[in-house]
C-alpha cells in the first residue's frame, strides 16, 4: 500500500513540475535576434539540370557556411 501511496505522490509531483516548468512565450530571447540573411546565387554549369529551390527554403550564405562547418568536423 505504501507503494502506491508513493507512487501516486511521484506523479503529482511530476505533474505539477511540467505545468510550472513550461517558459512563458514572451519570456523567448531567440525572438529578439535579428535574421537578415545573404542570398545565395548558384551558378548552374552547362548541361548540368535545374536546381529546384524551394521557395521556403533559399539558399543563402549564412547556410552554406554552417553546411561546411557540419560537414567538416573532424570527430
């Protein structure tokens, strides 16, 4: 008995602790950073075929930088 008394005590705990924990959405200090990105124009070589980019998703050189540095990580 004393083990589910426990148990049901744990999980109010925790309850309360996910309900209090969850940031305030004014509270976010990514939204205050400024994102101006630089377009990327891509030349495309002869013969080679149409990129198609989505319209959400440009290229810019803020992204090719960050792909370089993933890609060459030496782990």
């Amino acid at each position: 008995m004393k083990t589910i008394g426990r148990t049901i005590y744990l999980g109010l705990i925790i309850i309360i602790a996910f309900a209090y924990c969850k940031p305030k959405e004014d509270d976010d200090p990514l939204l205050d950073i400024p994102y101006n990105p630089t377009s990327y124009q891509i030349i495309v070589p002869p013969r080679f075929p149409i990129l198609e980019i989505p319209a959400d998703n440009p290229t810019t050189v803020e992204g090719i930088n960050l792909g370089d540095y993933f890609f060459m990580i030496q782990y």
